[in-house]
C-alpha cells in the first residue's frame, strides 16, 4: 500500500462516518432548525470530497460543480432563516393578544 492509498482511505471513512452523523441528525431533528444545520454540514462534506478529489487527481473540472453547491447551501440557509424569524415574529404576535 502506498501513502496515497491510505490517505485516500482514512478520507473516506472520516467523511462516511461524518456524512451518516449528519443524515442521522436530519432525520432526527427534534427541530427544523437541526435539520438545517445538518444539511449544511453535509453540503459541506460534499464541497470537501470533491475539493480533496480534485487534489488527488489535480484538476479542477469539479470547480463549477462546487461553486453551485455552495450557492445552493447559502441560499438554502437563508431561505430557512428567514422561516424561522417569519414564525417566531407569527408567535410573538400571537402571544401579545
């Protein structure tokens, strides 16, 4: 085995295992709030597994590839922030009746 090759393995199996934590804490929840951090986290992990895909194979064809997950990550993010403050603005309301 070469360096290479176990390199390549141990990144495999720290994003395996990362990417099923946060699978796990998307189905879990309790909040919509958890789930979308852990989408965010495995929209990260994504962009690192290509990026680090890219180094090993020194290329950059991934780029545009990256650069859209991201957009979508970012947006995703503040479309759910923005539900979030729309309902708790909702419940403030409801509680000053």
């Amino acid at each position: 085995m070469t360096v290479n090759s176990v390199l390549i393995a141990a990144i495999a199996v720290v994003f395996a295992a990362a990417a099923l934590l946060a699978i796990i804490r998307m189905i879990k929840g309790p909040s919509i709030l958890d789930r979308a951090i852990a989408s965010d986290v495995l929209l990260s992990e994504v962009l690192c597994i290509l990026g680090a895909e890219a180094v090993i194979n020194k290329h950059m064809y991934t780029l545009p590839i990256m650069l859209m997950i991201s957009a979508t990550g970012i947006l995703g993010t503040v479309a759910v922030a923005r539900f979030v403050a729309r309902r708790d603005r909702a419940k403030l309301r409801e509680d000053e009746r």
